[in-house]
C-alpha cells in the first residue's frame, strides 16, 4: 500500500480519534468531486474501519456521491407550491427527457438530477435550477427545451474543440 501522506487528499491529518471519517470522506470528495473506490480503501487501510462500514456512512448521509457529478446539476423544487403547481409532472418529463431517475447522473456525464425541499421562489412554480439559473413557470415542454438547449450547446462546444 502507498503512504498515505502522498495521497491527493488530507490523510496526513488522521490521528487515530474517532469521529474523523467524516472529514476524511468529505477531504476526499472534495478532491475528486465523490468518493471512488480507492478512496476508500485507503481510508479503509489508514483507520482499520472496515470498507463495509465506510460504505455504510457514506449511503447514509445525502451529502456523499459515489459517482461523479454531472457537468450541470439539475434542481427540481418539490416544495410546497411547486408541488401544488405539478412539479411531480415536471420531475417525471426530466426523468424521461435524461433517461435517468433523480439522484443519477446521465451516461454523457452532463446532467445530475435532484428534487430539493424549496428553492426560495414560490411565486415561480413550478421551479427548476440549473446550475445557478432559476427557471420558473415551467411546463414539461419548456423544461425539455431548456435541457436540449443545454446539450445543443454542449455538443457545439465539442465541435468546437475537434477542429484545429
């Protein structure tokens, strides 16, 4: 096993005291963007807590990702007002639009999705965020359209980069 003082995130700073994989997880995610295996096995190997157990933490708390972020994360508002509003209707057409559930992230890697308690725009129900953009009023064909409008530019932007 290699020394942990040279992995890429803040094992060096484990002393032994419970109550550390916390911060350990969080250093680790915020060096990758989530937490890949090999986090974990050095983690596992650095503190003697068993894999098991660390897997166990990390699927109990929402703020922990075992896979990537997409390249644009997708905030769906189910508060209050926007569920009144149909946001039920709107997370499925998202659903269906990105071919993954909430809480996934699309095959391409652009798109993560989540529901959230509330936004703090009612008088926009029903809402959505994309990454720090707030679209309000939404109906599922203007949801559809904002999120090809998205991809649209993400493979223009692609294009872009294959020429010389």
């Amino acid at each position: 096993m290699r020394s942990f003082e040279s992995f890429p995130f803040e094992l060096w700073r484990y002393d032994g005291s419970p109550g550390e994989l916390i911060p350990l997880l969080q250093s680790a995610q915020e060096h990758f963007g989530y937490i890949p295996r090999r986090a974990i096995e050095t983690i596992a190997g650095v503190t003697s807590i068993p894999e098991s157990s660390i897997y166990g933490v990390i699927t109990f708390y929402s703020q922990f990702r075992l896979q990537p972020m997409g390249r644009h994360q997708v905030r769906i508002c189910t508060g209050t007002a926007c569920h009144v509003s149909g946001a039920n209707v709107l997370v499925d057409a998202i659903q269906d639009e990105l071919g993954v559930e909430v809480g996934g992230t699309t095959q391409d890697g652009l798109f993560t999705l989540f529901t959230v308690a509330c936004l703090g725009c009612c008088s926009l129900a029903p809402a959505m965020m994309i990454d720090d953009e707030t679209h309000g009023r939404l109906t599922p064909a203007a949801a559809r359209k904002l999120l090809r409008g998205y991809r649209r530019k993400a493979e223009q932007e692609v294009r872009h980069e294959v020429r010389p």
